[in-house]
C-alpha cells in the first residue's frame, strides 16, 4: 500500500478547512486519476535511466494495459465537478470514478460514449 504523499495531505486538509470556514463555498478536492500527460510520454520514453526500473515499468504498464484517462476527459470532470457537485460534499477528497461521483454524471443525462465518456 502507498502512503500519501504530504502535498496530498495539505490539500485534503486545506480543503476541509476551507470548507469549515467559508460555507458559501463549495470547496472539493478531486483526484482526476491517472491522466496520460505530455510528462507521462516522457516519462515512458525517456525516463528508464533516471529513475528505479519498477517506478519506470509502472508507468510503461498503465500506458500499455489502457489504464490511463485523456486529459479531455479529466477535465470534463473537473469541469462537471466545479458545475453541479452538491454543496454537501464540500470539505471532501473525491476520486473521479467514485460511486457517488459517477451517479451525479448520470443524473445529468449526459450523452455517453468514446467522445464523452468518463471511464
């Protein structure tokens, strides 16, 4: 199991605090998944001599096995998230493919497909 990293930690935190303090704001931390970034393609192309060689192969692995989301579709989450989240989530850390996360863009009757999808 992976420990969270401290950043990950103080925006969790910070996100609960700002929920706390400001409750006219909506405020949600998200965690997009993993997005297949510019930085990834490096990574996997260019990176095998920089780092461990298990670190490198999960990157090439996630890329290889289809595990990576577009950065179009992270942003559209993002995106709904900013738009339609209910208030009463403010203050929480939510992944993107969440139960709840998913129901509220189904609710939404959004069109389905390669184009759009959110999976």
């Amino acid at each position: 199991m992976c420990q969270k990293r401290p950043s990950t930690s103080s925006l969790e935190q910070f996100t609960r605090i700002l929920a706390a303090e400001e409750e006219d704001v909506t405020a949600i931390a998200v965690r997009p998944g993993v997005v297949n970034t510019e930085m990834r393609t490096v990574i996997r192309t260019q990176g095998k001599q920089g780092m461990p060689a298990e670190v490198h192969d999960s990157f090439v692995r996630y890329y290889d096995e289809g595990e990576l989301l577009s950065p179009e579709v992270a942003g559209r989450m993002l995106a709904l998230m900013a738009l339609y989240a209910p208030a009463g989530w403010s203050g929480e850390f939510l992944s993107w493919d969440e139960e709840k996360v998913q129901q509220m863009v189904r609710s939404l009757g959004l069109p389905q497909g390669p184009e759009v999808s959110f999976r």
